[in-house]
C-alpha cells in the first residue's frame, strides 16, 4: 500500500457548472499526485500537491529525447453516485509494456491503481456528471536527468493529473471524416508503435493537419512497409462493419492495443457477432464499399469512445458510409460501453472499478 502525502490547496478554484461546455483536456482540478523514481532507491515520495507548474533542468532529458510515457482512463459518476473507473488494471499493464520499450523503470500496477484512486477521491467533486462528460485522467512518467548524452534516465517522474471533459471530437457521437495517409506513416513493425508515448502521437502531427486543412478531423494511418494494411487512426483503433462481420486490424506491434478496442471485441463476441483480427488492406475496403458491402466504420478509444466514421478520404476518392449517420452497431455498442461505464447496464465482465461513495 503506498504511503501517499496530501497537501490540500488553500485556493481551490471555481468549478465547472452544471451544463457549462468543458470542451477535452483544457480545465484542470485543483491537486496533482507525483512520485519520484531513483536508481537504486526505485519509486519514492507519493504525494498529492495543488496543481503547479514543474521546475525542471532545461537539460532534463524528456524535452531532447522523448523518453516519457503517458496512459488515458475516465472517471464517471455512477447511477449509484459512487465515482467509478474502467479496467485500470489494463491501463497499469499497458504502462509498463511502453515503459519496457522505452526502458522507463517498471511502475508497480498496484501503485499506477492507487496514485488514480486517491487522487479522484481527493477531486471527487470535480467528476462532471452531465451526459457525455467524464473526469479525464492522465498519468504520465517523464525522464529528468539533468544530462545530454542519449542513454536512459536514471531519474524520473510519474504524475498524475485530471481533467474534466465532454467529448473529444467536437462533433460528439456525430460521425466524423477520416483522411487516410498515403504520404507520412506513423510506425512501422520493431518501432514503437505499440506503446504509448509522445513520439508516436508528434509523429502524427504533420499528417493530422493536412488532413484538417482539408475538413477532415483525423488521420487513419497504413502500415509503414507495404503502405498497404490499415492500422489505426491515432487518437483510436478502427473498426468494419463489412457485410455483416466486424474487422479490426490485429495487434501487430505497431498499433496501440486499446482498452476500448479489446472491449469492443468482447461484446461484439458476446453478441454472437463474427470478429475478425486480421491484416485488412485500404483495397479491400474500396472494394467493399463499391460493392455496398462497407456497412459502418467506426473509431475506439477512451478519449474518443465509439465515433462513427461517416467519412473516409482515400487519394481522390471519398467513401461516404451509411449515408454519414451512425450505424447500429455503432449506436448499440456505444450505449453498451458508456451503459456499463455509468453503472446502467449490466457489467457482466466485472470492467467497472469503484474508487470512491
Ligand atoms: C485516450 O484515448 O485516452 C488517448 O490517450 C488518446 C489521446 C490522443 C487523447
């Protein structure tokens, strides 16, 4: 059990109202958990402070060599008024596979869960509960030895901080236009496209504001070899409805294993659904869709939740799915996922994790 200090703000600021627009990851609340990690001591000092600016070493090294990580869970408030999380115990694991590759010392899972509950039970009363919003949780582990030679830190901080927020996408549930890359890629097999770190989401930056110049709101990435296979859109994993069957591509190692994406395939299986984790090439949804067998598309992560894909960019063509309205899988999965993320329908696979009355 980790020994946390709280030191509680003596300026807490105004809340959010009821109703009031929170837009993604722009307001903060009041407190902040931080932990130090030093070679030979290990992790170290769990605290829970008012929400501050960090002083750092200009030569530290996370702002010259990217090492640093970060993870994404929600808060709700439940049918029940007990604030509640979602598989955490996949985000802790998640943590450490991208820690591993960018040789981050390991961060105990319990201590990842721990840091999360007694930070949101300090800021309870920060979780929005209007429909469509959730307290946005985002832990992260910086490297910051102050040095310039390029090797691995042997000191580093995992913080924690939280955001109240509505939807990512300004369009909430409404579908949205996907761009698909054919110029930059975003990974490639052996790199680290798996894990989930700055560089990947930089990585994607030039792409993403091509593709919003030109309207659309995301990028959905092809494999960086054969630029051929789908692998995912960034800020989510990417889903087919072809006639009948839903399609995902595997995990590869170049595309982020998504709790939402895993589970998706849980509750699609559960149906009955057929679901197929395959490479699929952008040919064979052209091909699908000239056919009119491409039913829906629809994007998954935690930020993003379920957003239907109404349309898909590729070279001059633009493929316009179900008429750019969401689909009924779409919808029936969405009210499932956030049913059970709010405590209204049944969590039959034991995803929900309370943190606090
Ligand atoms: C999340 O879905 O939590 C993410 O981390 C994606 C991020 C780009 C908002």
């Amino acid at each position: 059990m980790l020994d946390i200090k709280v030191t509680k703000t003596e300026t807490p600021k105004q809340k959010p109202k009821k109703g009031e627009p929170l837009g993604f990851g722009k307001i903060f609340t009041d407190h902040m958990f931080i932990m130090d990690y030093t070679n030979g001591k290990g992790w170290h000092d769990a605290r829970i402070e008012p929400f501050h600016n960090l002083s750092l070493s200009p030569a530290a090294m996370v702002f010259h060599y990217g090492q640093e990580m970060f993870e994404g869970l929600k808060a709700y408030v439940g049918k029940d008024g007990g604030i509640y999380t979602f598989r955490p115990d996949m985000n802790a694991k998640r943590t450490n596979n991208t820690n591993k590759r960018l040789c981050i010392p390991e961060l105990p899972e319990e201590y990842f869960i721990e840091a999360i509950k007694a930070l949101v039970t300090v800021e309870k009363d920060w979780v929005p509960a209007d429909e469509g919003t959730s307290l946005y949780i985002r832990p992260f582990i910086i490297a910051t030895d102050e040095y310039l030679g390029v090797k691995p830190s042997d000191t580093y901080k995992f913080m924690v901080i939280l955001s109240p927020s509505g939807a990512y996408y300004e369009s909430g549930i409404n579908p949205v236009g996907i761009w698909i890359e054919d110029e930059y890629v975003r990974a490639v097999k052996g790199g680290m496209g798996f894990a989930k770190t700055g560089g990947n989401y930089a990585c994607s930056l030039a792409g993403q504001v091509k593709a919003h110049d030109d309207g659309y709101s995301q990028v959905l990435w092809l494999d960086g070899v054969e630029r051929k296979y789908i692998e995912e859109v960034g800020a989510m994993n990417i889903f087919f409805k072809i006639n009948g069957k839903i399609v995902t591509p595997e995990l590869s190692g170049s595309i982020l294993p998504g709790v939402t994406r895993d589970s998706v395939i849980t509750l699609c299986k559960s149906w009955g659904m057929e679901v197929e984790e395959r490479k699929i090439s952008i040919d064979e949804v052209a091909k699908a869709y000239k056919e009119g067998k491409l039913e829906e598309v629809f994007g998954t992560g935690t930020a993003a939740v379920i957003s239907p894909v109404g349309k898909l960019r590729w070279q001059d063509d633009v493929m316009v799915i179900n008429d750019n309205k969401i689909g009924e899988i779409s919808q029936k999965i969405y009210d499932t996922v956030t049913g059970i993320q709010l405590g209204k329908k049944e969590d039959i696979f034991g995803w929900r994790y309370k943190i606090s009355d």
